[in-house]
C-alpha cells in the first residue's frame, strides 16, 4: 500500500477525486494517511473528515521561523512513513528539506499545459488569466513530479482542454477541473501506486 499525504489549502476539489477514486477502485494500492493544510478555513479538512482521513493544520504562521515549520513538515511525514506526498492545491512553498528527501516522490497538479502559464506568480486563477490573454484555443493541466524549482520537475502526464469563445477565467478553470485535473491526479496516484510510472531524469515513462 502507498502511504500519501495529500497538501491543502483550499476548497479540495482535487482531494476529494482522489478519495472518490479510492472509493470506487479506480485508485488501487493506495491510502491517504493524513491530509495536511495550512489554512484553517480550508473546505478539503471538512472533506478529510467527512472521508474520515486524519487532518492537520500546519501553518508556516504558527512557527517562530521558517526553518521551524520546515522541520515539522518533514517530521510530520517521516512519522507516517509517507511514501508519496501529492500537493493538490497547496499554496505553500515545499521546502528544500522535504524536496530532497522525497526526491521523485512529491507530485503537484497544475492547471495549464505546462511549460505554458506556469512558474512564480502563476497560480490559481491567475493561470486561466494568463491563458485568455495570450489566446491560446487549448489548455489543459499537467501532473508533474516537484523539484526545486517553480513547475519544473518531470512530466507525467497532461490533458488538453478546449479553451471557447467567451470564456472567462472562472469559466476556464472549472472545465479544465473538470475534463482534465480530477482525472489525470487520481490517475498518476493509481500509476504510481502500482509501479508503472519510472523516472530517468526529466523523461518519465509509463508502463502500457
Ligand atoms: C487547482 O486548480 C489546482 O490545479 C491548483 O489549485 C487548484 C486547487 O483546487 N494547483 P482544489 O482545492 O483542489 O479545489
């Protein structure tokens, strides 16, 4: 079994396709361990519960220093022998301490094709923004493995989305939720879960 934290910080949309596909087998060889967010009023700690998953608020806010916090995330999931951190919506900057000691073990869903819209700054809705701007007709999300740097780390996979006329950012990000993240995250976890996903330095392969 894959031991997985997943990282919050808002409304768990993307927690709560994981936990759904765990339900119903279309994640096998897994189980969520604990849930672990930074922001109090987080919607996915309710879901955590509901789903009955342990949840933990673990603010950089509530640490004297950062290097403190630092510790105790990485402590945190060394305790729960954590095998596989997934960070699905978490605004948090990883630390190089976990980076390196979960080295191709911490995967992030982003919501653009990367390399397109991504990188410092962009996040949330502000991707969609950048997008409509730029006119692009096909965006779309990535799950990739986390690095040190901002979205750099190996592809796993990706799903195009339509981008429509009229469109608004808003409008955007829900489609793009819905046709790609909600099923490309569950389906990087079932892959990795069953050892099907290898790694070779930025090039990841996927067994048929
Ligand atoms: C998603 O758009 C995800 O791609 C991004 O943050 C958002 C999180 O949404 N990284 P939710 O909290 O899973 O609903």
């Amino acid at each position: 079994m894959l031991r997985l934290a997943v990282l919050v910080s808002g409304g768990g949309t993307n927690l709560q396709a994981i936990m759904d596909s765990i339900k119903v087998g279309a994640i096998t060889n897994a189980e969520i361990v604990t849930v672990i967010s930074n922001n109090k009023g987080a919607y996915a700690l309710e879901r955590a519960k509901a789903y009955g998953a342990e949840s933990l608020l673990l603010s950089p806010k509530d640490f004297n220093t950062r290097e403190e916090f630092n510790q105790k995330l990485l402590e945190t999931l060394k305790e729960r022998e954590i095998d596989l951190v997934v960070l699905a919506g978490y605004l948090v900057v990883v630390p190089p301490c976990v980076i390196k000691e979960y080295e191709n073990r911490i995967i992030n869903i982003h919501p653009s094709l990367i390399p397109s819209f991504c990188g410092t700054g962009c996040y949330g809705l502000h991707v969609h923004e950048k997008a409509l701007a730029r006119g692009v007709k096909v965006s779309g999300a990535t799950v990739h493995f986390v690095d040190e740097g901002t979205d750099t780390g190996p592809i796993i996979l990706q799903q195009p989305v339509m981008v429509r006329q009229g469109d608004t950012p808003e409008i955007l990000q829900k489609r793009i939720m819905e046709q790609a993240e909600w099923i490309i995250l569950p389906k990087a976890i079932d892959l990795i879960a069953n050892g099907k996903v290898h790694v070779d330095g930025r090039t990841v392969t996927i067994d048929e």
